[in-house]
C-alpha cells in the first residue's frame, strides 16, 4: 500500500518538473558560467548535465503515456518547459521580466485546451 498514492499524470509532471530544471542548464547555464571556455568543453559539461534530464525525462514519458496521448505529452512538456525557463531566465541568468513570457504563456494555453478538451 502506497502512503502518498500518486496519480501517474501527476509523477509524470513531477518528473518533467525535474527533467527541464536539468535540461535548462544544460541548454543555457554555459552562457553565464562557461562564457570564457571554449565550445567543446562547454558541449561536454552539457552533456553531462543533461544525461539527469534524460534519466528523468524517459520515465516521465513513459509513465504519462499511460493514461495521455502524445500530443498530449508533448503541450504538457511545453507548458513545463517555459515554467521552468522563465524563473531561470529571470533570476539565474539576470534578464527582464518581460510582457512577451505572458503572450507566449497564452498562447500554449491554448495550445493546452485544444489537446486536452473532451
């Protein structure tokens, strides 16, 4: 008997929650620490970060596609993704606050309605 059952949805969104976190640095964070380095060591370092997405990124999906689509997965990772981005964006790597997060945020809510309605 589990002691916090957990739905497969929400361990999936809980996972990708993890997943992007590594995976933003991986992608981003060598601008800001690795400025100096040259490109290859920064792809390396990278890549060592986002062997953590991955080992978390693979089960969430597959997890989810028990009970969601692909498509449905999909806008799910997206919405997660630019959650994740934009605190990092603005807090880690200092940039504005901006209106454009707000529209682009919009408009993956509508993407989300139009996977997930009935």
């Amino acid at each position: 008997m589990k002691l916090f059952p957990v739905s497969p949805v929400c361990q999936s969104v809980l996972l990708l929650v993890c997943s992007n976190v590594f995976m933003t640095f991986a992608w981003y964070a060598h601008l800001r620490n690795l400025a100096g380095r040259k490109w290859i060591i920064a792809a390396l370092i990278s890549w060592g970060v986002a062997l953590f997405e991955y080992l978390l990124q693979v089960p969430a999906n597959r997890i989810g596609y028990t009970q969601l689509s692909l498509p449905q997965l999909k806008i799910m990772q997206e919405v997660i993704a630019l959650s994740v981005f934009v605190p990092f964006s603005v807090f880690y790597m200092h940039q504005p606050l901006k209106l454009d997060y707000l529209w682009a945020g919009l408009c993956i809510l509508g993407a989300v309605y139009f996977m997930f309605k009935p």
